[in-house]
C-alpha cells in the first residue's frame, strides 16, 4: 500500500465531500476571529484551512497517518517546504499525536473541539472518539463546543450500498474495524459516556460525487473503511467488488454521484 498516495487520494479527492458539514457547523457556531479551535484526526487540514480562514486560531491533532499531516502542515504552516508561497495562518499548530500532546500552558483554554471524521461505521469507532475527548476536553474552556460527526440513517445515504462490500469481504473474525450501519444515536451516547452535555444537532446533504468510476475507488479507499477487507481479502478483490458496487451510482456521462446525510452533535463541556 502507497501511504503517501493514499494520502493525496483524501486530500485532492475525498476530503472535500464534508466541507457542506464543516461549513454547517462554522456557520452555526460563528466560528471566527474569537475562536480557538481543536481539531481532532485533523487529517490533512481542509477542516482546519476553513477554520483559520475565519480568522479562528487552530490547532490539528492526529496520530493515524503521518501522510496526511504532512499535507496539513503544507496547507497551514509558512514554513512547511511546500508551503513557501503560502500565506501564514495565525497561531496554526499541527501535532503528531494524541489530544493531550496539543495542550499549551501558555495559551488560552480552547473553545471550540471539532472531531468531524464521521462515526457510526466502523464497529468500535464511538468507543476510539470516547477516548480522544476524554484527553481533549479538559484543553477546553467550561462552557466549549464540541462537535461530534456521524453518518445518517442507512436509508439516506446513498454509499450505504457500496460501504456493504466492506462488511462482504472482511474477515468476520475481525470485530473492531469492519463496518457496521450507523445508529441513531451513536452522536449521544459519545457525549453521555464523555460527561458532555448535548446543545442542539443538525443534518447536512454530503453527496459523493467523482470524475468517475476510478476516482471513486480511490477516494473511498483512501477513507481507510475497507482496510479490512483488503486484508482479509486482497486489493485485487477489493477493488473489482467496490467498482461493481458503484455501477449503480454511475451516471450517462461517466461521473459517480451518491448523494448522503450526514448528522452533527453540539455538546458543551461541563
């Protein structure tokens, strides 16, 4: 597996599919020059980008792919080796690690925790995202935002169909890490477990629209949802299962559109 193609694959292909929900969630919350803001599986920083580009301070958070967080780094920091034309974004800090590794002494409390990579699909991802809020939140001032992110109902989201080839080739004896449905409540059983306080939630249209046929393969594996299902059953099948799944989804002039709800929960800590 091309970890840094992987990574290119989320950044220039799949990563955008979400910016309805990021946009959704800013507007709501008047996310500005008054915030600051931690993102958690910042990925590759398109979350962070439109944050900072409301003149929020940010800071991302991730420990899953280095890969990704080179990208960040390019996209936020001045200093960053591809980043020499790129306009420097205030107070923007990108941290290899888990949430307790961005905490500051010098800096003021956070007021806004974002973890926008959706749950609800992998069997044993409420109970990963439990675990980064309980070291994020008390970075956070009594009182902060902090969104969870989650798929829709199954009935509502189109790539549901192709999301089942995950669940076909995996090895069943692999638990954690296949995918499962989304339930109706993954968001707010996250934040009882966590001793956040729900505020309100919404839903966002994010369809997943591609080029075509191969630009889907490639954005919904760089997603990381079928990794089991490569390894129990190869790449070769993977990817000749997944591009049948999407016939369905391909329009008259090649492009593949899937159209997807997904929710947001607003909880503040205590």
């Amino acid at each position: 597996m091309d970890l840094d193609a992987r990574a290119r694959d989320w950044s220039e292909i799949q990563e955008r599919m979400l910016v309805p929900l990021y946009e959704a969630v800013y507007e709501r919350l008047d996310v500005g020059g008054g915030t600051r803001m931690l993102g958690l599986g910042c990925g590759s920083g398109l979350a962070l980008l439109m944050a900072a580009s409301r003149g929020a301070a940010v800071t991302g958070v991730d420990s899953g792919s280095p890969e990704r967080l080179a990208l960040a780094r390019q996209r936020l920091l001045p200093e960053a080796p591809a980043a020499q034309d790129a306009p420097a974004r205030a107070d923007a800090r990108i941290v290899d690690g888990v949430p307790r590794d961005a905490q500051d002494p010098s800096a003021p409390a956070f007021t806004l925790v974002t973890a926008f990579e959706p749950i609800g699909c992998l069997a044993g991802d409420t109970e990963g995202l439990g675990e980064l809020l309980a070291q994020a939140t008390p970075l956070a001032a009594r009182g902060a935002a902090v969104v969870l992110a989650g798929w829709g109902p199954p009935e509502r989201c189109a790539t549901t169909s192709v999301l089942r080839v995950a669940t076909k080739l995996a090895d069943p004896l692999r638990g954690a890490g296949s995918w499962r449905p989304a339930l109706r409540d993954d968001l707010e059983e996250v934040a009882r477990r966590t001793g956040l306080a729900p505020d309100g939630s919404g839903r966002v249209a994010c369809a997943f629209g591609y080029a075509d046929v191969d630009s889907a393969v490639r954005g919904l594996l760089s997603t990381g949802l079928f990794d089991a299902a490569i390894a129990a059953a190869g790449q070769e099948q993977v990817d000749k299962e997944l591009a049948e799944a999407l016939h369905p989804h391909r329009r008259p002039d090649g492009t593949v559109w899937m159209p997807n709800v997904f929710r947001y929960l607003v909880a503040r800590t205590r």
